[in-house]
C-alpha cells in the first residue's frame, strides 16, 4: 500500500506541519516524491487545510501482529510457555502481516511498532517492524532490536515470588551465559557443571552481556528500576527502561547510570526508524521525566508549551500547566 503511494507525486497543502525537530509550520506544502518547492501538474493534491500534518509516529513496544484477539489462544504469538528464560525466543515469526489490527493502526498514523515478546523473566527478542508488507521479509527493520526483561512485579512470580530471587536469578543466569561462552568445548564434553538454563538461550544473551544489543526492562517501581540499574550497572549492560511510572523518583540515578530512553508513541521521521533504540545520555548525563502520554512528539501534536511538558504534566494538565500524575522517564 504504501509503496504504491510514493511510486506516485503526493501534495499535501494547506496543513500544519509539525517536523521532527524546529516549530510548527503554518499553510505548508508536504510534497512526497519529488523534488524542490514547485508542485508538478500531474501530483496528487491533498488538501490539509485545517488539519495538522506529522511524522509517522513510533510505537515504542507492544504486541501489534503478534496479538489479534487476546483472549482467544489462537490468535496470540508473543508468549513462549514452559520456559522462564526465553532468551532464544525471537517473535518475529509470529507476525501476522495481514492483521487487520496493523490497517487499523496505519491508519491511525503509527506507521513503525516495536514488537515485543511477553511473559517470562526473560521474555525474548523484540522486533522492529514498518507497518507496511505483504511479507514478515517486507515489514522487518531489525530483527532483534533487544532483549526483553520482565522486571516488574509479574517478574518475581518465574522467581519463586520474590523480587530478590529475581536479581538472584538473573545475575546467575548471566553468569552462566559469559561462562558458556568461555567453554564452550567443556559444555559440548559434559565436562561442566549443570547451567541456570539451555544453550541456546544462554547464546542468545551474549550480545546483551556485550553491550551489542539493548535490555529492554520493564520496570514500573521505584525498588525495580534500581534494580535494572543496578544489573546494568554490574553486568555493563545497554539499558532500555520501559514503563517507569516511578522513574521521576529515581531520575537522578537514571541519569547517572546513563540508563538509556524508552518511547512510546512519539513523532518520530518514518526515515529515522533504523536509529539505535538506545540512545546513551546527553553530554553531562542529564535526562527529564515527563509523565505518562506526554513527550517532545506530544508537544509537538498538541501544541503544549515546551515547559510544561519538561516539568512533567499529563498531557490534560499540560495543555493548562496544572501538576501532574505518575510519570515515566522517556529522555
């Protein structure tokens, strides 16, 4: 579909046009597929006047096609059961290029998803997609795009229930991994003691434990974010921190532990999709907490003073620069 789009000239005038970076601009012209400022004659016109024109937005970590209808079994692909450490599991199979939930969410202006696995301490591999592709090949930006840690309170249930069984679980198995690595011809001899869990998960972690690929922790409490932090922190780990509605109590630690941001569904330029989803900290390890919903994209979308959205105001309170609710730390 959307190929079919920019084989064509498109003009989209008379809108509002919020950019990615730079203030809105007022009756502009948006033209897809061709050069300078001059509309050919032969270009589709758009007419946008009275409507605000934005970046595809990003959605930073859900389960669009891997989920149809959540309670019918059939129809979910994000969960793999019987295994706490799922670490090989990549979801990327699973997508349903022709979920009528994606045309949906296209529609709505979304036009790339980070897939995530479900359930388990360690989830698996997440997946970034396009929403646009006959074919899993088609959609398929980066694939894995992180590893996904569940380290909420769902999280300590795979961990004997206790939150301190949950860092005790996790810190032995990346051990094990960096141990694995390191003998591997005993592992293939028997000639090594029984590992925390199979090969091929432990495998799959040692781009994580290098720092070559993101964790993706989800982590709402003040305690769980200073846990991730805290396994980053020994393991020198690139940090994704999902969630983090208690992040604005501990956002000084984040930024000193250069923790990295994870986004919802912000504006972001369709074209920068293939930029790292974790970004290291500013210069000097300063980051802001804004709450659940708002973010640059959200000032941009709802034309909200940029002050209060740094303050960290729901995007009710911001459009009035009232206080807030429970926030999230996104950068």
């Amino acid at each position: 579909m959307i190929a079919v789009l920019l084989a064509q000239t498109i003009a989209i005038t008379g809108g509002t046009v919020y950019p990615v970076s730079g203030p809105k601009i007022a009756n502009a012209t948006v033209l897809i597929h061709g050069t300078g400022v001059a509309i050919p004659s032969d270009a589709t016109r758009i007419d946008a006047a009275g409507k605000w024109v934005t970046p595809g937005l990003i959605d930073g970590g859900g389960q669009l096609g891997l989920v149809e209808i959540g309670a019918v079994a059939g129809t979910r692909e994000a969960s793999l059961q019987g295994d706490t450490i799922a670490a090989a599991f990549n979801v990327t199979e699973g997508i349903n290029p022709a979920s009528a939930v994606i045309a949906v969410t296209r529609i709505e202006g979304v036009t790339t998803v980070l897939a995530t696995p479900t359930g388990n301490l360690v989830s698996g591999q997440a997946a970034l997609i396009d929403l646009d592709g006959a074919t899993i090949e088609q959609m398929v930006v980066k694939s894995p795009a992180g590893m996904v840690l569940d380290d909420s309170e769902s999280g300590k249930d795979y961990a004997g229930g206790s939150r301190a069984g949950l860092a005790d679980r996790l810190r032995r198995v990346f051990r094990d991994a960096l141990e694995y690595e390191r003998r591997k011809v005993d592992f293939s001899r028997a000639q090594i003691q029984p590992l925390s869990a199979p090969a091929r998960d432990l495998e799959a972690l040692l781009p994580v434990l290098h720092a070559q690929e993101p964790l993706i922790a989800y982590a709402n409490r003040r305690s769980d974010i200073a846990t991730a932090l805290r396994l980053a922190r020994e393991f020198k780990l690139k940090l994704v921190l999902a969630g983090a509605q208690e992040g604005w109590e501990v956002a000084r630690n984040i930024a000193e532990r250069r923790a990295a941001r994870a986004r919802g569904r912000e504006g972001r330029a369709h074209g920068d999709r293939h930029a790292q989803l974790a970004q290291p900290a500013p210069a000097g390890g300063k980051r802001r907490v804004v709450w659940d919903g708002v973010g640059p994209g959200a000032a941009r979308r709802h034309a909200l003073p940029r002050g209060n959205v740094r303050r960290g105001r729901s995007l009710r309170l911001a459009r009035t620069g009232q206080g807030g609710e429970r926030g999230r730390v996104v950068g």
